[in-house]
C-alpha cells in the first residue's frame, strides 16, 4: 500500500519536533558515523549518541557483550572519550556529514555536578537538538543507576539538568537554552511510575523508557561469573513485553512525552509502543542485526497510520481500544 | 555493505570443522585479506541466536566467499546445519582492517594455526599474484586440522607444517619453527654476504592463530627485529564499531576488533590482558 501524503509523521518531545517517530537508543548507534554506509542518518527522527561524560571512561574489563535467548548481555561500562573529544570528533564529524540530521546527545555522570558540566560544555555548541540523561546504567559503579533508582535522587539530578540546560554557560543563544531535557529510566526499580512522576515534577520535557533490565550468567565449566562486574544489562526481543508494559504504566502516570524502548526488532514493535503511549520509540540492539531497521520503522508506521485511517502519527500514540472488563 | 547470501556448498573438511562457500556477487569484490564479514543466520525469523556472527574470509573465487569455521557453540551449530541453495542467511560487510602490504615488502613470512591460517588466504594470494615469495609456517593439533594444506602444497609454496601430534611435519610447537626459519635467514644473509640484511631476513610476519600462540610467535619474532601484524577473533554485537563489545587492550588504550581491527600490529596490543578478557 503506497502511504498517503495525508499523513502528518512529525511527533513532539516538549520544544522539540522530530519528522518522525523513530530515533535511536543510546550506545547501539555510536556517534552515528558507524552506520552512515546503511541509512541516511538524517531520515531519522532523532540520533542519540553513546553517552558522554566530562572525562574520559575507560569503560568496563573482561566480557562486554554475551549472547543470551532472543537478547544480549553487555558490560561495556560507558566507555566513551569524553565530552572535549566527543566535541572535536564526533560531533565534528555529524556536523560535517550529516548536519541535517537531529542530534540528541546522551549525558552521564559520576556525580550529579559532572551531568551538569557536561550539559554546560554541550550548551556551547551547535548541532544538538536536545539531551538525554542517562541515569540508568547499570554497568558503572557510581552514579547512574543510582541516580535512577530513588525518587528524590531522580528528581534532583533532573532539576540540575534542567537549571544547566536552560542556564547553559551564560553565552548560549536562546535557541541553545531551549532545548529538551528527556531522562532516560531504568526498569529495575520497585515502581517505575514513582520514578517517571518525580522527573515529570523536577521539569523533565520528556522521558526515555526502559534502559536495560539487570542480569547474569555464569560460565558453568569454570564456575565463575561471565562478566568481571557480576552483573549486564539485558536487551533485545526478550525484553519487549516488559518494556512495553512500563511505558504503557508510565503513560497513565505522567502527561510528558515518553520515548519508548527495549527490544524492538520488527516495525510491529514499534507500532505497539506508540499505541502503549510512546510519543517516540528507539531502535536499540535491533540496529546490530538489520542496520536498517529503523528506516523500516519510519516507513512501515507511516503506512499503517494511513491503512488504519489516522491523518497523523501523533493521533496514534495511546491509540488503544477500550476493552470492555465483564 | 548488505546483502542477502546463498549457500554453494557447506561440508565438513575434518571434525567440526567446515568449508562454506557463499554467493555473495556485491560484497566478493570488495574483500581484502583479513577482512570479516558479519553474518545473520536467518533472516526471516527465530531471534535464537540473535546477533549476526563475524566470519573471517578466506578466499574469493569470483563471485564467491570461501569460509572456514569451526563449530563451536550455536550460532556455528546452526550454520553447519545450512544445506545447498539455502537462502535465509544474510551479511554486511565487508568489515574490518586488512593485512597491510607495504610496497617494499620483499620476504614476508605467514604463521598460521589451527583456523587461523583461514583469514590469512586471500594475504597468501596477493603476494603470489605479486611474485613475492611467501614463507609459510602452518601448526594446528593433528593432520586432518591442517586446513586448507593440499591447496598449499598444489602450488608447491614454501612452507613447512607442525602438529601437536607429530601426524604431519615437526612434532611440536609452531615457535620452534618460527625459530628455525629466523635462524636459517639470518644464515643465509650471513653467507650470502649481503649487507642488507633484508635481502634474505624476513621483513614483514603475518600471524594469526589462538591468542596465546598469536603472543609467543610475536614474541620472538618482534625480538628479531620482524615487523609483526597479528588478527583478533571476538564476540561481537554490531560488528561496525558502534556498540563497543569486542576491544582489545593496546598500548593506546582500547581499540575495536571490528573497525580498528581484526588486523593490529603486535607491537601495539597488550596481549595479556586481550587473553585475560576471552569468553570461553
């Protein structure tokens, strides 16, 4: 079925429009160069880069990513150059190559003062179009998932991000100031709504859901864990129903924009996280094995949007049937 | 690069270990020696195994990838499985760094064990396509596991075998032969008279085999002064260097298998703590 040019794609994460609903998730993209050769980055709704951090991280020893029933373990420990040389080179780099693209630029941090520096040395540059805090790894040992874990710490490192982003270094132009903060959630906490309405108080634009979900393996011949750290995070298809359902219980518990992820490897998944609530979903480990996978999903949810008679995507987040309960 | 694959052929050359054979008519002409290409071994469905697998080439033939694998775990278990004209499989590639090939090379020399004389196929061709005389020193545990050995000897290459269990060449380790050729050259370059020692010591060494032997050859071959490149084997996720799950510890830090690598200079990589971060 050929999609009707009736079809509006643009969606809305607080200030900021992307052309389309489809955006990828942070640290399964790169800095976007890496798939370049596969799609045109700047089809994409949004890039969202490896997390950066004020310094250098060296990331994590031993095993980094292992293969588990349709998902993968990784341990890599947010390993990236820092926010200087992520400046120089890839943001350079985008710049360049893909200055059409729309840029959203992940953020971590040991300390909730290195979020904010980090935030403040990015409001100095062009080229981004918002930022995500990452405050939901669970592969480093201090700062973010602990960030991510406790309402109060949730909501405090928000309203820094949200204070530096706006404040920027004093020098940054209006448009600079402006631009989104999304706080990207962890699913391993106790009530995940708890957590998504603290950030929603503390001015997040938006919300980013789910990082990956803890787990382990063991290597049973030598009786020891896989990974250096004990324990990785979880992703791809076997993460789908979880996800899915945070996102459908967070969108019931705040009116912010919530970019939804964790295992989509078909377009289907994705249309499934829009009519959950979604107002934007990411493509994660799913780029690893179709490098097009989002241009796939970009394509197919314009389709169906029009097969199913919405006159623009936007109209389909939440879009569920009521089911009537005997 | 992405393209969809067809099986040509797909048989066991000796235990668990196969010989594939992949049409692949866009990507065969782009792929240098050393280069991989990554995998997904259905496309259509089954998210079990779910990643793509990396798969170092062998040789081109046209518009055909030859590839030597082993089986190993899963996701080999299945492709052993493939059968002729299967089409479910796809790859993108070609991935990776390639064997450098400096213009003044004139006595390489090519160390191979186990499967890991494979990746060195194409490196082995180009050079006798240039007319270089390429020494070869191939190990692996038994006979039947000195893979690819009649299409050596077909062309009656210089080269010398090892096994583990003394069933074909020297009964030993490939470091003992390693040491033998080193000293056999730097006697040929003594007698000779040359004052180049190049003239006769090898001036470049192609290593690729188990990490632990990938050290011990570069060990004594970085000691004799041979500039030394060596591939390494990982697990990988995206195989693009995107998702940062295959590093290799260097002295510069960090660097991927898949896009600063598979190929690196021994001189650069911290080998044991690259052995240290093996999953087995």
């Amino acid at each position: 079925m050929t999609p009707s040019p009736a079809v509006s794609t643009s969606v809305h994460l607080g200030s900021l429009t992307l052309k389309n609903p489809v955006m990828t998730a942070s640290g399964t993209f790169g800095s976007g160069k890496q798939y370049a050769d596969f799609i045109d980055l700047s089809a994409l709704g949004a890039l969202v880069t490896k997390g950066v951090s004020l310094e250098p991280w060296s990331g994590n020893s031993g095993v980094r990513v292992y293969e588990t029933p349709s998902g993968m373990l990784n341990s890599i420990g947010l390993q990236n150059p820092g926010v200087e040389a992520f400046i120089a080179d890839d943001l350079a780099w985008l710049r360049e190559h893909a200055p059409d693209a729309t840029v959203i630029v992940n953020v971590s941090g040991h300390t909730r003062d290195e979020y904010v520096q980090v935030i403040e040395r990015l409001a100095q540059e062009d080229g981004i179009a918002a930022y995500e805090v990452n405050i939901s790894c669970p592969n480093v040992d201090r700062g973010g998932l602990a960030f991510g874990t406790d309402p109060d710490s949730a909501a405090a490192i928000t309203r820094a991000c949200k204070e530096a982003a706006a404040r920027g270094d004093g020098a940054s132009t209006a448009a600079r100031a402006k631009r989104p903060v999304i706080v990207k959630l962890s699913p391993n906490v106790t009530d995940i709504a708890e957590i998504a309405r603290a950030c929603e108080d503390a001015g997040a634009d938006a919300l980013a859901l789910i990082n990956t979900i803890l787990g382990t393996a063991i290597n049973i011949q030598k009786r020891t864990m896989v990974f250096e750290r004990t324990v990785a995070g979880l992703s791809g298809p076997a993460i789908k129903p979880v996800a899915l359902r945070m996102v459908w219980q967070v969108a019931r518990a705040v009116s912010i924009p919530l970019v939804g992820m964790g295992g989509i490897a078909t377009p289907d998944d994705a249309i499934e996280f829009l009519l959950a609530g979604a107002t934007a979903v990411a493509v994660g480990t799913g780029n690893f094995i179709d490098p097009t996978l989002t241009v796939r999903c970009i394509e197919r949810i314009e389709e169906y949007a029009a097969e199913q008679g919405f006159s623009a995507v936007e109209d389909m987040i939440g879009a569920l049937e009521r089911r009537d309960i005997p | 690069m992405y393209e969809p694959v067809e099986v040509v052929s797909n048989e066991a050359v000796a235990a668990d270990v196969y010989r594939l054979r992949l049409r692949a008519p866009q990507t065969a002409p782009l792929v240098r020696g050393g280069q991989f290409v990554h995998l997904r071994l259905n496309r259509h469905a089954a998210h079990t195994p779910l990643l793509r697998r990396p798969l170092s080439v062998c040789q081109v033939y046209g518009d055909e990838l030859l590839i030597m694998y082993a089986v190993v775990g899963t996701g080999t278990e299945v492709l052993a499985g493939k059968a002729v004209g299967d089409t479910s499989m796809d790859i993108i590639g070609p991935l990776g760094s390639c064997w450098p090939i400096e213009e003044d090379v004139r006595t390489p020399l090519i160390v191979g064990g186990g499967l890991g004389i494979a990746p060195l196929g194409m490196l082995a061709h180009a050079f006798r396509d240039r007319g270089i005389n390429v020494k070869i020193i191939q190990a692996a545990q038994t006979a039947e596991r000195l893979i690819v050995r009649e299409a050596h000897e077909r062309v009656k290459r210089d080269i010398v075998f090892a096994t583990d269990d003394g069933t074909c060449g020297y009964h030993g380790i490939v470091t003992d032969l390693v040491r033998e050729a080193l000293a056999e050259r730097a006697e040929g370059a003594e007698r000779t008279g040359d004052t180049a020692e190049a003239a006769t010591m090898f001036d470049v060494a192609y290593v690729c085999g188990p990490e632990p032997m990938q050290k011990a050859v570069s060990e004594v071959l970085l000691q004799a002064g041979v500039r030394t490149y060596v591939s390494f084997e990982r697990r990988m996720a995206c195989g693009v260097g995107a998702c940062l799950g295959c590093t290799v510890p260097t002295i510069d830090g960090l660097k991927r298998a898949c896009a600063d690598g598979p190929v690196f200079a021994a001189e650069e990589v911290c080998f044991d703590d690259a052995i240290a971060s093996r999953v087995h």
